[in-house]
C-alpha cells in the first residue's frame, strides 16, 4: 500500500510539472523610448490563428476555446499574466496579439508575440516597440502623462487632464500652468481671458437654426465570410462599402461606432473610413465583440459627417467567423 501511494504521488507531480510547463507568466514593465513610465495603462491580450489557419486548434489534446486576457499596469508600469504556451497549441504557427494602452487619449500599440517556456519577460521588447503617446487637447476627453505629449499646441484656453500631478493644465498661449483647483498649487482663472462660447447653431443645408435641436440615429452596415464555411476572407467587407449615406442636406456628428462578431475570441476589427478619402473615424481599428456582443466604442477621430458622404467598414485585423455587424451612431441637426 505505501509504494502505490508513493506511485500516486510522484504520478500526480509529474502531472504537475507537466501542465505548468504548459502555461508561460508573460510579463513585462513598460517605459517608453522617452522615458515615460506607463503606469495606469491597461492591456488586452487575445490568441491569433497561424497565417492561413483560422482552425480549429488545441490545447492540451482538447479543442482551444482562447478567452480575452484584460487587466492594466500597476504603478510602476508593470504587469503580469499567465498564458497558455503557443508551442503546446496546435496546429503550430499561432500567437499572441497585445494591446498595450498608455493612461493616456494616444492610440493604443499592438504587438503580435510567441509565448513560449515557463516564463517570459518582455519588458525590453515591449519598452522599445511601443509608441510614445501623443495626443491632441480636445478638452474633457484628453489625458495624459505630460505637456510634452499634446500635439499640436491648442489655442488659448486648451487643457487636458494630467495623470501625473492630477491637475487640469491649461495653455495660456505661451506656456502651459496647472490648473489644480482647491489644491492651492496655482488657479490661473484670472490670468486668462475671459471667452464667452455661444449656443451652438446647428446648420441645415447652408441655413443656419438657432432653434435646431439634434437627434440620434444609427446605421448598421452587416457582411458576411465567403470562405469555406462561410470564414471571413480579406475583402468580404468590401459589399458594405458606400454604406451609410448621409442625404440630410446637413453635417451630422458621429458621436460612437461599435461592432460584434459570431465567434468566441473575436480578433477581427474594423477601420472605418469616409468613403473616397483617407480620414479615418476611429482613433485606431477596433476589436469587434466576441459571442455577438457589442465592443465598446471606439474613440473617435473624425466626428464631422457631412452631407453625401457615405462609410467603408475598412475590415482589419487577424479575421475570425463568419459575420461583422457594425453600428454607427449619429446625431443630425433637425426643427
């Protein structure tokens, strides 16, 4: 009885030993390539098929169901995650795609990476790869780490909120001050002038109506794979081109633009554009929801949607499933 039990024992260590092998603790500490510590940020991690495989793969002899790995960096810019080895998923070829986001309104970096071993530090991969923040100070959506960051200056009065001393800074023309409210540090209301900002006036056609109100409305552009069984191949999303006509006769405001996917693990995304042109309506592509449930919106980069203009979807990413539903949410001016 007592050697079957030291069978069992040294049976389930080994068990042990091989599972844990079977997982890798990917981490990294980010620091930019000018110095700026990340701290704050936030990731999201998700499995990208090999090139030309969308699958199925496994793991450990069983079918791979790859879940969404989310979290943020702590306050050194660290962070830590435990992830299944690509070299025990098969096929081979696969990876994994990080979305590595400053604690800023800058566009997010994403770096594709094979995760292999017990443990893997990617801390000097990542630190030289990402891309430093840079953003615009379009008022009380804008954050970051520094003055350093804003680009281009803004006018008189522009502000944005930095994360490093918690206090709104304001550009006086020449210089930015902290605007730190109760804090005592400095309050520069006096010092700047005074602009009275009107109502706005919506416009319709080439009619200005200050008694306009707006109203919110949506179109939902839908496509679908033409692989085999029906996989979303590049292109697909080319019948949905030249959706979304604006014919109001007035500009209207894209205010969010969401999108879901029919498969588990999405990790297609889509880059709106105005069709004809080159303006991008989203900061950076957007990863579609997985299980078809919305994504969040994503931050939006050219609101402005005027008269007779129409949407391609502009698909990206690594392709997943077999259908891409986007909504696209605007406001129109009306009487």
């Amino acid at each position: 009885m007592a050697k079957l039990f030291r069978s069992l024992l040294i049976l389930a260590a080994l068990s042990s030993a091989c599972l844990f092998g079977q997982t890798t603790v990917a981490s990294s500490t980010i620091q930019d390539s000018t110095g700026q510590v990340w701290f704050g940020g936030s990731y999201t991690i998700s499995f990208t098929p090999a090139p030309g495989f969308q699958g199925p793969y496994y793991y450990q002899g069983a079918l791979f169901n790859p879940q969404l790995y989310q979290g943020a960096f702590d306050g050194s810019g660290h962070f830590s995650i435990t992830l299944p080895s690509n070299n025990y998923i098969t096929p081979s070829g696969s990876q994994w795609q990080f979305v590595l986001c400053s604690q800023t309104t800058a566009p997010c970096s994403q770096l594709k990476r094979t995760v292999t071993g017990a443990s893997e530090d990617f801390t000097s991969d990542f630190s030289t790869n990402v891309t430093p923040p840079v953003f615009p100070a379009v008022g009380i959506v804008a954050y970051g780490y520094s003055t350093a960051e804003v680009k281009p200056i803004p006018g008189v009065g522009g502000f944005f909120f930095n994360v490093t001393t918690d206090c709104q800074n304001v550009w006086t023309g020449s210089a930015w001050y902290p605007n730190c409210g109760s804090s005592g540090i400095v309050d520069i209301t006096a010092t700047l002038p005074i602009v009275v900002t009107p109502s706005p006036i919506l416009t319709i056609g080439n009619i200005s109506c200050p008694s306009c109100t707006s109203s919110k409305r949506e179109c939902e552009p839908v496509w679908g794979g033409s692989g085999s069984s029906f996989a979303l191949q590049s292109g697909d999303d080319a019948i949905a081109n030249r959706s979304c006509l604006n014919n109001l006769g007035a500009t209207a405001q894209i205010t969010s633009v969401n999108c879901s996917s029919d498969i588990g693990s999405n990790t297609t995304e889509v880059d709106p554009i105005f069709t004809g042109t080159i303006l991008h309506i989203c900061t950076v592509p957007l990863v579609c929801g997985s299980s078809d449930a919305y994504s969040t919106s994503c931050i939006i980069l050219n609101s402005a949607y005027t008269s007779g203009s129409s949407i391609d979807p502009g698909m990206t990413g690594t392709l997943t499933g077999t259908s891409i539903h986007m909504v696209v949410t605007y406001t129109v001016p009306v009487l």
